[in-house]
C-alpha cells in the first residue's frame, strides 16, 4: 500500500468500528488540511522523530509523515486503533511505530532518536496530567525540541496565563519556568468526531536552554499546588498545608505573607520552592 492509496478517514472508522469512546477522551479530527496545518505547525520535521499520543485512526499520523518526520513513534491505548495504524505503517515503510499502551505509563525518551519533537491531539481526561509530567523531564533541556499540542481553549489559556489574571495557576507556572509557551490557533468543535463541547487550541511549547530561575521541580510542584489550592487566601494560611510554618519561608523568599498566589510571578514561586527546600 501507497500513501496515496490509504482510505478516507470515515471509511476506516467504519471499517474498523472505531466509534471514539468517551472514557478514552476521544475526539477525532477527519479534516485533512487541519492535521496537515498542525503538523506544519510543529515546524521543519525532516531528521526528526516525533511522538504522538492518542493517534486514534491516524489523521494527524499520515500528515505528521507527509511532513517529513524521520519516524512517528504512535502511542495508543484503544486496541481497536491499532490495525488501522497497521495500515499507515504499511504505506509508510519504516517510518511508523505504533506502540500500544498508557501514555502516562510509557517512557517516551526510549522510544525516539534525537531530535526528537512531541505534536499530538492530545486525549483530553490526560491532556494536563501528560503535559506536566513533561515539563517536570529531567535532566533539563528536556529529550524533546518542541510540544505542539491540542488542549481545550480553557486550558490553553491557563497554560498562557500572565500574573494576576484567574486564569493564571499551576499550568501557566510550571509551563512558563520551563518553556516558552504560546497559542497558535484554534479549533472549531465542529472540526472533530463527535464534536466537544468547548472550541480547542493547539500551542507551542519551546522549552527554554534554562529554567527562568533555580528550582527543584518537585518542590516548586509542591508550593504551587499548596498556593493555588486556596487561591483566595492570603499565602500565609494557604502554604500551611505544606505541613510547616510558611512565615519563615515566605521571609526567606521575601514575599509579603498577605499576598495571594495569583499575584505572584513565576520567579517568586522559584524563590518560595528554594526556601522550602532548604526548610526540609
């Protein structure tokens, strides 16, 4: 089979039953020229190997391949999907490897040659656990050069977010001390099978050579979730469930005790995460 000769994407969710499941978070995209924009969107893929979570019947596989990716390494937890990957890997000699399986289980960094990329229509119900979880890779600079990801337009903003805004929290923290991110463009509910409730976004993510400031990653996971937990407080009642004084921190970070989360810049956070390291 020739790349030319692969069926539409209607006919091989058809012909293979593969009905999205709800419970997997699957939302497939059938249009040809969106998965053709957000691979190209992931820039110049020649001489890379890229990683794509939730391939469902494989319309951002076969663009990420004409893209010119040196290998796609597909990780798919629905048994169904498989043989119809089977089929692009056939068109596509060498280039696809499908990996069945729990993303958030896998080891990714096995899987690929360097460069490597991340581009993906990430399953929503893992989409913030798997992004986090990358941006927590270490050693840093992370395996991969860039993620460029489907999220709920909600999420993408949260990811984006500036200090002071309520969409600004733990994602915007974590992604921003890592990677640079940005939203590139939306998408229309109606573009996907069965359509979602809410219009979706896909972002960059280019991580940076070095955080924006020192942090152990585990810790800064720690006083954010703690900070952000009960945004409306003052931080000195909402670091309490780090399970210690928080004056002493916040004096060592030199925050003002009666500021709350929301108002703090990613660098203060760095600083709250030091001086809880150094309280342990």
């Amino acid at each position: 089979m020739t790349p030319a000769a692969l069926p539409p994407l209607r006919e091989v969710i058809s012909r293979h039953g593969l009905a999205p499941h709800k419970s997997l978070g699957q939302n497939f995209l059938l249009d040809l020229n969106l998965t053709g924009r957000i691979a190209r969107s992931a820039g110049s893929l020649d001489d890379h190997d890229v990683i794509e979570v939730g391939p469902g019947p494989g319309g951002l596989t076969r663009a990420l391949l004409d893209a010119g990716a040196r290998r796609v390494v597909a990780i798919e937890r629905d048994h169904r999907c498989i043989a119809a990957l089977s089929e692009i890997s056939e068109a596509y000699p060498g280039r696809l490897t499908v990996v069945e399986g729990d993303a958030l289980a896998t080891n990714m960094e096995r899987l690929v040659t360097r460069p490597a990329r991340i581009v993906a229509n990430l399953p929503y119900n893992i989409a913030t656990p798997l992004l986090v979880g990358w941006l927590q890779t270490e050693p840093w600079p992370a395996w991969f050069d860039s993620l460029t990801l489907m999220f709920q337009r909600e999420v993408a903003e949260r990811i984006v977010a500036s200090p002071g805004g309520k969409a600004y929290g733990r994602l915007a923290v974590l992604a921003q001390w890592r990677t640079r991110p940005r939203i590139l463009f939306d998408v229309d509910r109606r573009a996907f099978t069965p359509p979602p409730a809410v219009t979706s976004s896909v972002v960059e993510l280019l991580p940076r050579a070095a955080p924006l400031a020192e942090a152990d990653p585990r810790a800064l996971e720690r006083v954010v979730a703690a900070a952000f937990g009960q945004r409306r407080k003052m931080l000195r009642a909402s670091l309490k469930s780090l399970g210690r004084d928080p004056l002493p921190l916040l004096e060592a970070a030199e925050i003002e005790p009666t500021r709350r989360a929301e108002e703090l810049s990613v660098e203060a956070f760095c600083a709250l995460a030091r001086a809880f390291t150094a309280s342990r």
